[in-house]
C-alpha cells in the first residue's frame, strides 16, 4: 500500500502542475500575439500528439513496466515547461506544447496501469479508481486558482519556471519513491495471500456487468470518453475567453471558473454510496445530465455560470471513475497499459478536436450546443450497445 501511497502523492504533483496551466496558457498565448483559432491549434495539437505516445505507451507499458515511463515523462515534462517560459513566438508556443503532449501521454496511462495491477479483487480495484480521481480531483481545485495567483505575483515566465522545476523534483522523487512492475505484483500477490488465510473474509461485490473475460473492449466503447473529452476541450477554450471578454477580474477569475469545476466533482466523488451502483449506469446518466448542462448553457439559461460550473463537475465525478471501473471489467483483467492507452487516445482525439472547433465555429454557434450534440450522438449509440452485448446483471 506503500507504493499506492506514493504514486497517489507523484500523480498529485503531476495533475496539479498540469491543470495549474489551464486558466494562464490562453492569455499567454495572446501576450506573445496568437489569434484565437491558433490558440484552438495549440491546445488541440497538445491533445493530438498524445495520440502516438499513448499508442506506445500502451505495448510499452505492458512489456517494461510503468516505473520508468513515470519518471522519464515527469522529468521531461519539467524540461520542456522551462523552455516554454522563454518561448516569445505563437509558432514556437505550439512546437514545445505538441513536444510536451507525446512526452507526457506516457505518465497517465502507466500510472493508472501500475494502479490496477496492485489491486487485490475487483472491489480493490475500484477503489483504487476512486482514489485516483480524488487526488485528480484535489489537485484541479486548487491549481488553477494557484497557477492564476502564481501569473499575477510573478508573471509568465516565472511561473512556467516554477511548474517546470516542480515536475523535475517530482520526477526525481519518483526514482525512489515507485517500486519496479515486478514489485508491485509481488506486493499485489502477497496481499491476494493474506486475504485467503483462513478467518478471513473477503468482501464479495455485487457487480452490475458481467465477470470480466479476455475479450478485447470493443471499439465503439471508447466513442463516448472522445465525446467526454471533445466537451470538455470545448469548455476549457470558451472559459479564458469568457473571464477576458466580459472584463472580469482577468486570470485570477479563470483560475477560480476552473476551480468550481474540480469543487463540484469532489461533492460527487465524496459521495461514496454512488460506487454500489453500476459502472454502466453511472457512466450513461453522468453524460446525459452532463449533455443536458451544455445545452442550458449554450440556450443561456438562468442558473448563473458559476453554478452551471459545478454542475458540469458533479458530472464528471460520476462519469470518471465508473468509466475507468466499466473499462477494467471489460477489459478482462489484462493488458492494463494497452486498455488504459487506448482510453488516453480517445480523450487526446476527443481533447484535439474539442478546441479546434470552439477556436473556428465560435461566432457562427455557441461551443456549448456542439458540446451537446457530440455527448447526444454517443449517449444514443453507446447504452444500446453495451446491453446488446454484454447484458447486465442484477444487484442481488
């Protein structure tokens, strides 16, 4: 549990770093003269060249392990956030944000393989999903708003140096801290042992799916994370823009629109009676009543913006962690880093494309209607397949 304990702590660190960007890189990006459409490109084309890494990280991962993916892509992570405090050009902005997206699509899917491996049953297992998207959770609260403070008191470039040195130190962390794939098996082995001596009992799930098999997870599954991602791409472009555009209180107000997002997850994420329903059913009515939040958005609504914030991360509190638990019972228990890759690519695709069409389309259609209309079109595909194909069980 050791291990468990600090990999939460290195994944906290690298969340924290990575969301404390969020609410400063589009005013960044305008500072140094990028338009909004090519400020659509950079953030998409970050999410783009998550595509090959997360291709490899998949085999990778499941051939060498998760350890040194971790540390490599922290350590690097940190090196290229240097450089992209001393970049003065949009063009140069996008070269080390698209570098900084193949290096670091190595650090989720290994981190959440390494995760699964150490879990004892299936039970275990979701709660170690659960915990890491608490420490995700935590970490988004709090670091835009501090990424916002950091910009204000230091400005860019300083800031960016802070985030960079912060990975670096973590990465180097990591070295010690993280046991080897071998180890965490073994570890993983032992606890499994314990738990069948005789006295002790082992807490029997009641599991709304099917027991897992060996079968590949379909193709289709992965239609509504890219739908997820490709909304929240959408919201993360529209939220720098709105605080700059109606002249409120400018970078500080971003970071604190972000936090509320990461507030309302953590209310839904600490509700943990949710975990004893389905997978399948929170996955579905998380997406509806995240579809319906855009829609009253993009049709302007009463319920003030910040409230439809923490609407939108009560939402993904639900959907995030039932999506990586129904992913793991599909998934049939192996080739961790193959599942959890193909899981990154269609948030990266979903990420890619959620930007560059809010940049181009925003003032033909409001973003949030086509946020809608993508998570619509794969909710009316998505529940009817998954009961087609593997049914569901009752809770007995």
């Amino acid at each position: 549990m050791k291990t468990a304990v600090w990999l939460y702590f290195f994944m906290f660190v690298a969340f924290f770093d990575l969301h404390a960007q969020y609410p400063i890189l589009t005013p960044f990006a305008i500072s140094i003269g990028a338009a909004p459409s090519f400020i659509g490109l950079i953030m998409g084309m970050y999410s783009l060249t998550h595509l090959p890494g997360n291709l490899i990280a998949g085999f990778s991962v499941d051939r060498y392990g998760s350890k040194r993916f971790i540390i490599l892509s922290l350590l690097f992570g940190g090196v290229l956030m240097l450089l992209q405090a001393h970049v003065t050009d949009p063009w140069q902005l996008l070269a080390v944000r698209s570098v900084s997206g193949f290096v670091l699509a190595f650090l989720s899917p290994a981190c959440l393989a390494m995760l699964a491996k150490m879990a004892r049953d299936h039970i275990h297992q979701g709660k170690l999903m659960a915990g890491n998207g608490l420490i995700h959770t935590f970490a988004s609260v709090f670091s835009p708003a501090a990424g916002a403070y950091l910009v204000a008191q230091f400005g860019f470039t300083a800031s960016f140096q802070v985030l960079g040195c912060l990975l670096i130190a973590t990465g180097l962390f990591a070295i010690f801290g993280i046991k080897s794939t071998s180890a965490v098996v073994a570890e993983q082995a032992l606890a499994v042992s314990n738990d069948d001596e005789p006295g002790v009992v082992r807490p029997k799930g009641k599991l709304m799916m099917p027991e897992p098999t060996a079968s590949p997870v379909p193709w289709l599954f992965y239609g509504l994370p890219l739908a997820i991602s490709c909304s929240q791409g959408i919201l993360f472009f529209e939220l720098p823009l709105l605080a700059r555009n109606s002249g409120e209180a400018g970078i500080m107000n971003t970071g604190i629109l972000f936090s509320l997002v990461s507030l309302g997850a953590l209310i839904t994420l600490s509700l943990l009676f949710l975990n004893r329903l389905s997978p399948f059913i929170r996955t579905a009515s998380g997406s509806l009543a995240l579809s319906l939040i855009f829609f009253g958005m993009a049709s302007e609504w009463p319920l003030p913006l910040a409230g439809s914030l923490v609407l939108i991360g009560m939402a993904k509190g639900i959907i995030f962690p039932a999506l990586a638990s129904l992913l793991l019972s599909l998934s049939g228990g192996v080739r961790y880093g193959r599942v959890f890759s193909l899981l990154s690519v269609a948030f990266s695709i979903g990420a890619f494309l959620g930007p560059l069409i809010a940049g181009h389309y925003r003032d033909e259609i409001s973003p949030y209607f086509v946020a809608f209309l993508v998570l619509i079109l794969a909710l009316t595909v998505f529940p009817v397949y998954m009961i087609r194909t593997f049914g569901l069980m009752k809770t007995e």
